[in-house]
C-alpha cells in the first residue's frame, strides 16, 4: 500500500541528500518513505540536479553564448576538466558564466555587472538598507483582510513572475476560499534565461519578501508559508534563510519551510512547481483548476513571484497610488534585468513601460551596434532594434506578439547570427520541455533539427514548415513553454529574412 502524500514530499529532498539518483540511494528512500522505487526512479531521473557527481557546470543560455561560452567549454575541456553544458544558471550578468564542482559562482566574466544605486523613493530599492521594523506587517494588520486588498487593487500590481496577473484578484480569491487550509508559496525557481532579478532581491531585499509574504498569508489565512528556491541559488538561499531569523517575533504566526528546486527550469511554471513540491516529476497540470482553488495538496494556494510579494510592504506603507505612480505606461516600478551586449549588465529598478534605450542607458550604453534584443527571457522572442521605443511593459509587448514575461532583456549586437540565435533558444526549449505534450516534446526537437540542418547545409530547404509547427506547437501544448517555444525562430525569420537566405 502507498504511503500518505507528506512521505512522497520527502522523496527528492532525501535523494539530494544522499547525493543523488543511484540505485543504492533509490533503495534507501524508498525503505524510508514507504515510496515505491519505480516511482522514486520516476520522479529523481527527471531532476538535473539529482544527476550526482561532481562536474564543472557551464551555462549555454544566450547571453552566455554572446560572451564566450563555447569558448569556456572547449577551453575547460582541453585542460582535461568534465563540464557539464547547462541550459541557464541565472547568472547572464556575469556571462559566460559557470559553476565550479561545489556549486559555486566563478567568474569569468570581463563584464561589469551593476544594480540601481540606492534611492528610499523606490519601492524595492534594491541597494537600500534592509529593514526589520516591520511596519508594513503591523500597518496590514490595522487595516484588516478587506483594507489590504482595496490597497493592491489601487496599486496596479501585476504579478512579476511573467503572466502580469493583478495580484488583488489572485489573492481576494484564495481568500474566498471554502477550505480553511491554504498555502502561501514563494515561487523563487527563477530560470528564464535572461532572468536574474529574484536572486538580486533575494540576496539583497529579503526583508520586503518575507514581509510581503506574512501580509499574503495574513489576508488568505495561510498558516504554512513556502519557498521554492532554486537548486542553484546557495547563497540566496542562506540569505533568506538569515532574514527569517532576523524578522523573528514579527513572523512567528507562521511555520516557514524550504523546497529546493533540483534543477528544471518547467518547475517555475506554477502548477509543475507544486508537482515538485509533492515529490513527483515536474510537470504542469491541466488548469482549471488553477492553484487559487486546487494548489499544493489539492488546497487554495497562493502561488506569486518573489518581486509581487516585495512590491507589497512599499504599497501598504504609501498607498497605492504611490506605487502606481511610479510606473511610466504600467502601474509601478519594475525590476528589469539586462544582459548581452551593453555595458554594465545587471539588474535596475526603472518605471513600468520604460523603453530599452532608457535602460541600456541605465545599464552603461550599448557594446557595438545594436541589431535585435529579446524583451522578457528566451519566450518573448526577438524584436529587431528598430523597435527601441515599444514600452517594455505587458500591454505595449504584447501588441508587438512579445512579452514583458520576467523582464529579462538581451541585446544582440550587429555581429550576432540570428539563425544561430534562433538555434540556441530552442536548443533550450527542446532540454527543458517537460515532454508531456506531443507538439511540444516533437516541435521543439524538429525545429531546433532543421535550423541545426541549415546551419550545416547552408540549404533553406528544412525550414520551409516552421510556420505550421509553430501553431501546432502554440495550439497544442499544455502551458507556456511549448505554447511560445517556436517564437524565437518565427521572429528572427520575420525580421532577419537575410539570416535565413541560402548560405
Ligand atoms: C515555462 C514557465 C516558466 C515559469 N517560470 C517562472 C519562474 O521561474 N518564476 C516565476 O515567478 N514565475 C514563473 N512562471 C509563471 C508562473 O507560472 C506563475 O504565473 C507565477 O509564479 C505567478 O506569480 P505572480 O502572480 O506573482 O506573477 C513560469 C511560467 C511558465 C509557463
Ligand atoms: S507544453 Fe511542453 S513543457 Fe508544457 S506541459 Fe506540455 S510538454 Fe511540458
């Protein structure tokens, strides 16, 4: 008989723990857990970070690749070195960038990497002192369920994590909620190419996180709270971790817990993240349900992104109009990371809707002639540089068929091939689809072939179908991954046509 679902949680913390996926480890926490082995293989094969053994790990996203880090492999591989190529390790602003054998940062970047320099007037104010008052939490509590969410209502917040959801409607509806148990969850997964923003607020700003927060489960009336962290992101994690212990009594109605991520990046889309969470594959769940009313063990579950939940203490503290005065086009401030080809990458706090070259100003100014740029990580596709001034926000992107998505910016400079480009976002798309859906699992892999081929062949011949892969792929696929994993493809070869003519 199958043991109750909280052992099944226990199943990938465990194999972490012992090192991994080996037969040997799969044994052990099955005898512990009462988990059948088959579906512990199940679940753990599905993790790269379950993998086991030391190796240097490389990313290979695109701002990486723009800097070198092919290069870096073919470098670490002569002197004799096992490198793992990875498909991100939210470090663009330090491409190309790589982990060494005990998972820590090394820096092989020429770049310098910035953030917006201190400045009270910002919400989020990244380069700020942090702030263990908690006035925002005792400011939430006079107000009372009803005055809170009037207050986000005001403000404008739309969720960070990349949908641009208003945040009041997604918690006045865990509120609402029959079942009196709810969960509150943080999700810090953070792995869009290109994104890098939580881990610079998480490292830095934690305090206006686990505010939010605790205001999050005071209105849903939440009494566990969670985070979903990245496997990657060590020293976050100790970072929030030690924000915790120095908010103390301020957050002690509530019983705070970790779940590591274990390395796939589809576990920050909501529903596979709480997959994750019960021990199983990663892999999103047909909505409806949406988490709000069926989450974490089938509760109400409040799921929303690190910048949403440290938007928060900023709105209650001066309304919500303040904050949506802030933004430009779009209600508020945001938190814009920009990579590539500028010259300080990193991660700046401008109003909603600011245009690129007011950020790459803010980011040092442009390395070379800029060509194209990706606004919102490896889903938002290509936009040529002739489209500088659209408002990087929801709305104006998405008149454009773009995205703000995570607010992860890449620019490409006149000295990058857009076919190779394309080739490398759906090389990524095709490692990380979850392979549920045939479109998406089949789709991702033909398309990134047939570049590959005309690549080699220099014959355009391959992609003379992308077009009608690309529908079935938006039409047939369960969530955003498959739905936009042909874009980057579909805009280089409607704005670059040159990239793709016979070579
Ligand atoms: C493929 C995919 C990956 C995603 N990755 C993240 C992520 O890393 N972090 C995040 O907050 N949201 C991510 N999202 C969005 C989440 O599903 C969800 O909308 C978000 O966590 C809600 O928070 P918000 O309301 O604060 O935006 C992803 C969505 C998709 C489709
Ligand atoms: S679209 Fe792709 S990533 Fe999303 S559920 Fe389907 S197979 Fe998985």
């Amino acid at each position: 008989m199958l043991k109750k679902t909280a052992d099944r949680e226990h199943v990938l913390p465990l194999l972490e723990e012992l090192g991994g996926v080996t037969e040997e480890n799969v044994r052990r926490v099955a005898e512990q857990t009462g988990v059948p082995e088959a579906e512990i293989w199940g679940a753990g094969t599905f993790y790269t970070l379950l993998k086991g053994g030391p190796r240097i790990r490389v990313c290979n996203g695109l701002s990486c690749r723009i800097q070198g880090s092919d290069q870096l492999v073919a470098d670490l591989r002569a002197k004799g070195k096992e490198v793992e190529e990875v498909s991100c390790l939210g470090q663009c602003d330090r491409a190309p960038a790589a982990l060494d054998e005990s998972m820590q940062v090394f820096d092989t970047s020429k770049q310098q990497r910035s953030i917006t320099p201190a400045d009270d007037k910002l919400p989020l104010n990244l380069g700020g002192e942090q702030d263990y008052s908690f006035a925002a939490l005792a400011k939430a509590r006079e107000l009372g369920k009803d005055g809170i969410i009037k207050a986000l209502e005001e403000s404008g917040l739309q969720g960070r994590g990349g949908a641009g959801f208003p945040a009041f409607i997604k918690w006045r509806g865990v509120a609402g909620q029959a079942d009196p148990v709810r969960y509150v969850v943080c999700n810090a997964d953070e792995a869009e190419p290109a994104t890098f923003k939580d881990r610079e607020t998480m490292l830095r700003r934690s305090d206006k996180m686990i505010e939010g927060m605790a205001i999050a489960a005071l209105v849903v009336g939440a009494k566990d709270i969670y985070f979903y962290i990245r496997g990657e992101f060590n020293a976050e994690a100790a970072a929030v971790q030690e924000a915790l212990k120095r908010a103390g009594d301020h957050v002690k109605d509530w019983n705070w817990h970790f779940h590591r991520g274990h390395g796939a990046y589809i576990c920050g889309e909501e529903t596979a993240l709480l997959e994750s969470m019960e021990g199983k594959r990663g892999m999103p769940r047909l909505k409806p349900p949406f988490p709000f009313e069926f989450g974490f063990r089938g509760k109400p579950t409040l799921v929303s992104n690190v910048e949403t939940f440290a938007c928060v203490p900023y709105i209650l503290l001066n309304g919500g109009k303040a904050f949506k005065d802030q933004g430009k086009t779009e209600p508020g401030s945001k938190l814009y990371c920009i990579s590539g080809h500028i010259n300080k990458p990193g991660v700046y706090e401008l109003p909603l809707g600011a245009t690129l070259d007011e950020l790459v100003e803010a980011a040092g100014g442009y390395e070379g002639t800029p060509m194209a740029f990706s606004p919102g990580g490896a889903s938002s596709g290509f936009l040529p540089i002739s489209k500088r001034d659209v408002p990087l926000d929801f709305k104006g992107l998405q008149k454009e068929g773009s995205m703000l998505g995570s607010a992860g910016v890449v620019v490409l400079n006149d000295t990058v091939d857009m076919a190779k480009a394309a080739q490398w976002q759906l090389e990524f798309f095709e490692d990380e689809s979850c392979g549920q859906c045939a479109p998406c699992r089949i789709g991702t892999r033909y398309l990134h072939n047939q570049v590959s081929k005309y690549l080699e062949t220099g014959d355009p011949t391959p992609l003379k179908n992308a077009a009608d892969v690309g529908w079935e792929m938006e039409e047939g696929s369960i969530c955003g991954l498959g739905m936009v994993a042909a874009k980057p493809l579909e805009n280089a070869m409607q704005y670059f046509p040159k990239a793709f003519e016979k070579r």
